[in-house]
C-alpha cells in the first residue's frame, strides 16, 4: 500500500497518510483497548497504591463475574437476548428486504428505503424514548388494542424484557435490511424464474436459491444486529424494567458509579470475548469467510 | 400427448403501452416453431405468457387444449432455456440437471438415473459433480438444456439462448438442438432477433413487429411469399422499390414507378388500381443478362464488395432519383469490368418480384 501512494503522492505525502492511520490505529483504538485489558487484570486500588506491592496481576477481576450469580444472570441473558433479538431482526427484515429487492418496482423501492431510513435521522435516544411512549401502560398501542376489543386491560409491555426486544427490533433493523437487500439485489432475477419454471413453489426458491446466494448478507447483517444489541446501553436503560438489565448496564454501573474501572474493565473484555465467539459460530453456521462479509 | 399452444386472442397491455396486439396463434404439438423479431417487439413477452410469468391483460394461453389461466408459472407443462441459461451457480452440475426432480419429490436415485442419461444426451457425461462456473459458454448451454428437459415439459420455451455463443458454436448447437428436439418429440418454442436460426430450424417461424404477428409460414414460404412489407425487408434482404399501381392481370400488378417506369411483380397482399405498392425484388434475383420475359432498370455501380462465395454490387439507378439496389452474384460472375461507375443493366423474372400494397416504410 505504501508503494501504491507514493508512485501517486511522492514519498513525503504517502509517509504522511500511513504514519496519520498508523497513529489512529495505535493511539485511539489499539492502545486504549490493550489498557483496558491491562487494567482487569489488576486490582482497584487508591492512587497512593498504585504501581505499589499491592499492584499484581490476577484473575480476580474475571472471577467476580462466576461468583456473583445475579451478574452472571445478566450476562447469560443479555447473550441469549441478543440472540433473540437477531433472530427476531432477521425475521422481519427478510421479506422486507425480499420485497424491495425483487418485487417492488424501482420507485416503490426507492420510496420504502428513504421511509426506511428517515426516522433514523433522529437520535437514537429519542427514537427509542419514542417507544416508550408508544409502549407505556396508558400510551397509544394499549389504547388502540382496546380500542380494537383485541385485549381487555392494557398490556405491561415496559416490564419484563418484552419493551427492549421491540425497541431492539427497530433500533437494528436498517443494519439487517441493507446487507440482505444488497445481497439480494445482486441475484440474476433468471434464478429465481428459473426456480419456479422448474416446479419449485416460493418456500423451495427461497430456500434452496435466494437465500444461499443471499447467506453473506444475512451473515452480515446478524452480526452486526447481534453486536449491536449485545453492547446496547439506551435501549435498555430506556425501555427496560429493573428486572430485565442489560450486561452493558452492569459495566457502566462498575466504571462511572462503583467507580471500579478494573472490575468494569474484566466485564467488558468477557462480553467482547463473547461477542467475538459469536460471529466465529455464526461464520461457521453459514459457512461463510471474511472475505464474503466483507463484500 | 397433446402438447400444442393455443395463443387464443391474447392480448397484453402494461399500462397503457400495448405490448402485444391482439393474436391468435396455435402451434402444434411437437412442432419447432420460432417468433423471430427485432428487440423490443414482444417476443419475450409470449414466451413469458406462456412460461406463467404474465398473464394475458385479454385472451388465455391453452396448453395441450388446457387454459392455463391461474395456473402458477411453478405448475406449468413447460421448462424454459433462459438468454443467459441462469443456471444455479452454488450448486454442482448434477444438482442444478435434478433440480426440478428434486422438487417433484424424486428419490435420490431416480434423480441420479435421470441426469445421468441427460448428461449422456447432451454429451457430458460424468460432468455432473462439476461446478457450473468449472464449465465453458458451449458446455453450460448443454447443462441448461439437460435441466429444462429434465422435468420432461410437454413444451420448451427457448428464449435466445444462442445469443451469448460465438459463431462456430453457434452453428454446432443449432443442429444439436434440431437434434434433440426430434429425439425428445416435444414443443420446441424458440425466441429469436437472428433469422438464420429462425429459418435453419423451424418448422414455422412468426414475424413479429411491434407487439404484432405479421405473419407466421413456414421459413420458405416466409422468405418466397412474405405478405407484409415489414415480413419483406426482415427477412432476408431485399430491395424495395416505391411506386403506383396503374394494372392488375390475373396476380401480376403493373406499378408505374416514377423515372423507373413501369415495373411487374406478383401481388402479395391485397393491392388495389391508383394506391401505393412497394415492389421487392431481392439482390440474387437480379440477372446481368436479360432473358425472355424479363424486365430491366438501367443503373450504374457504386461499390463492389467481394464476400467469398458471392459478391455484391451497389448500384444506383440511371435516373435522377437515385434509387439504390444491391445485387447478388455467384463468385464465379466476377470480372474485373464490374467495377465503380460501369451502367448495367438489371434484369428480374416477373415471378421473382412481389407487390406489397402500401408504402415499404409505413
């Protein structure tokens, strides 16, 4: 790379762009990240202590997790919730990306996307305040389903974890439907009418032609929901009752209320450990390499 | 098995474009019948009608005497051979050729037996554990035909799928699919814009224009007799000649045609004394030596172009309106006097000369 520029910036520019990403890369991302995981492995001391003999290295940090059964609650099921919530993305997001890709004409397609994309124009704290006002004992959704007769008495929907996977769904959504409908796109329209000309009905098209030509995408897009989701904080923080908290709320109680950075450090390391595991499974499941997702 | 097409009265409108004017065609039960036609002029809007990917804003689509209305294009009698052959890249060879077996619930061992035999049909056998993207233009064009005939469709609907081959290739596949369509004895309903296919493999060819059938004959016929001025000047080549018809005698018409005088020809369509014909005299009907009966136009010679087995001269008439003809000769008529500037005189059968009523442009 560093030849490819300087044969078109001359020497001192293109050791300049390098040396710039090279002092992004390792002072912004690389560096912070090695010190978070410098400082869970060691203990939270007062200032006086630090560097002092007090100052060792341990597995102590990691170990509060599996020794607090609550803490260790809470990550299982924000992993497991997370996974929900993909899964869930994934559902809605299918068909809809299905429709803008194949079946809606180019204008309708064109219309859906920007509806698509307008509300994200807005904060996501808003837009997930949003639905806490839709979600809420007495707000418009209870109404209008009894309005409708469909239930007797307005449903709980902010307690328990229900509000977070809704508010979840249509937080990611985008992040499922535009690497499907890319993926989607770029299938020859001939395949698909040549599935069905050969006898196949819709579900034997989808599952045998569309989707595994469409499984990067899908790959693509399940991983970054499920990062995404598993590191949510707002959402949460804002749809969430006490009884369904997010690990991510958990981390950010050790670092900025129990002021413990170590600690909150060896929690964060186990979910990025976690996460990371995940994609590896999903790139396994899907057989796909980096080299698709990245396409 | 009845497996004849009835287009009956069909007719398809997108909007308020008209994509195909009303027709009415039946093809025969293992005929190999061709709609040949420029692009754009709803030929791959049939074969769509009929596949079950549209349907007919009027008429229906009758297969084997069955109106195939509401019937879904993944329940339809007929298999379709795609322009770009659309084979299914992730799977192997034998999985794309078992595919519509596969979906018709055929045991693993059936599907075998039968790619097997269309492998062996198409001439690649042991191909089947290849992946498509392993195979060359002339071999995947094969695999795209062993899957279509492997659900055993009472009709085969072929839209251009020589299109993307080279010459060579091009001629070798349409005797082999000649071939199989005579082994297999079933439908064969080809698209085409190149009339040599058209004409080298059909049993009847449809002239379509403009969403509308002009004429549907066999490639004989078609070239002899063309009944519109469109079926004339697209098939095949041929010179037309602008002029008012002054007689009628027993199929000849006179038609007075400005500074050429009066010319003959047999009259195609209906053409009536005092309105506009066309003449069409095609360039290897011209003779340089007049015979008995033969009529002549005096013109002078602007290029000759040596093409091999024949050549051809471009000519402008001796009169000052210009009138361009092109000529046909055997290679054995050359000699170094035809050249730039010669006059010639042309002379034509009578019988070689068609008389289309209207003007050749309209």
């Amino acid at each position: 790379m560093l030849n490819q520029l300087k044969a078109r910036f001359g020497s001192g520019l293109a050791i300049g762009i390098v040396g710039m990403i090279a002092i992004w890369l390792i002072a912004l991302v690389i560096m912070p990240q090695l010190l978070m995981v410098d400082y869970s492995f060691r203990p939270n001391l007062l200032p006086a202590d630090i560097g002092g003999p007090k100052d060792t290295y341990s597995l102590v940090n990691y170990e509060t997790l599996f020794s607090n059964q609550i803490h260790l609650k809470i990550f299982f099921k924000t992993i497991w919730s997370s996974v929900l919530v993909t899964a869930l993305t994934l559902i809605v997001s299918y068909p809809i990306a299905f429709y803008l890709a194949k079946v809606a004409t180019p204008q309708k397609a064109a219309l859906c996307l920007l509806l698509l994309i307008i509300p994200f124009w807005i904060n996501e704290i808003l837009r997930t305040f949003s639905w806490y006002i839709i979600l809420a004992y007495k707000g418009p959704l209870n109404a209008a389903l009894l309005g409708l007769g469909l239930i007797d008495r307005p449903i709980r929907f902010l307690s328990g974890d229900g509000g977070v996977l809704i508010g979840m769904v249509y937080a990611y959504i985008l992040f499922m439907i535009f690497p499907i409908y890319n993926a989607i796109e770029s299938l020859d329209t001939n395949q698909i009418k040549a599935a069905r000309n050969l006898g196949a009905g819709w579900i034997r098209t989808h599952w045998r032609v569309i989707i595994p030509h469409a499984k990067p995408g899908i790959a693509t897009g399940c991983i970054m929901t499920f990062m995404l989701a598993a590191g949510s904080y707002a959402v949460p923080a804002l749809l969430g009752s006490p009884g369904s908290r997010w690990f991510t709320q958990i981390i950010y109680n050790w670092f900025f209320e129990g002021g413990n950075w170590n600690q909150g450090a060896a929690y964060a390391f186990l979910l990025l450990v976690i996460c990371i595991g995940f994609i590896a499974l999903v790139m396994r499941v899907f057989k796909v390499g980096l080299g698709d997702i990245a396409r | 098995m009845d497996s004849s097409v009835h287009l009956d009265n069909v007719v398809m409108q997108f909007g308020d474009f008209t994509a195909i004017q009303k027709s009415d065609l039946k093809i025969e039960s293992g005929e190999f019948f061709s709609f040949l036609g420029p692009s754009g002029c709803g030929k791959t809007t049939i074969l769509n009608m009929i596949s079950g990917f549209l349907d007919p804003t009027e008429g229906c689509v009758k297969i084997g005497g069955q109106d195939m209305a509401g019937v879904p294009a993944n329940k339809r009698p007929t298999s379709m051979i795609f322009q770009n052959l659309a084979l299914f890249p992730l799977m192997t060879v034998a999985e794309n050729i078992e595919f519509g077996l596969e979906v018709r619930g055929v045991s693993k061992s059936e599907r075998k037996k039968a790619s097997d035999r269309l492998l062996e049909l198409v001439a690649l056998e042991g191909s089947g554990h290849k992946k498509v993207s392993e195979l060359s233009g002339g071999q995947k064009q094969r695999i795209a035909i062993a899957r279509a005939l492997a659900v055993e469709p009472q009709v085969l609907l072929l839209d251009e799928p020589l299109s993307a081959l080279d010459l060579k290739l091009r001629q070798h596949m349409r005797t082999e699919l000649k071939e199989i369509q005579r082994k297999t004895g079933i439908t064969f309903i080809y698209i085409t814009h190149d009339q040599g296919e058209a004409l080298t493999m059909s049993d009847r060819v449809a002239v379509m224009s403009a969403g509308r059938i002009q004429q549907v004959a066999d490639p004989i016929t078609l070239y002899r007799d063309p009944k519109t001025a469109f079926v004339a000047s697209f098939v095949g080549e041929n010179n037309a000649i602008q002029g008012k018809v002054e007689r009628i005698d027993s199929g000849i018409a006179e038609i007075h045609c400005g500074e050429l005088g009066v010319l003959k020809g047999r009259v195609q369509s209906s053409v009536a004394v005092g309105e506009e014909a066309t003449l069409f005299i095609r360039p290897e009907h011209f003779r340089l030596q007049a015979e008995e009966g033969m009529l002549s136009i005096a013109v002078e010679i602007e290029e000759v172009n040596f093409e091999g087995a024949y050549l051809t001269l471009s000519t402008s008439t001796a009169a000052a309106s210009k009138q361009n003809l092109t000529i046909q000769l055997g290679a054995h008529q050359y000699n170094d006097d035809l050249a730039k500037g010669k006059a010639l005189s042309l002379s034509y059968n009578v019988s070689d000369a068609i008389v289309i009523g209207g003007d050749s442009n309209a």
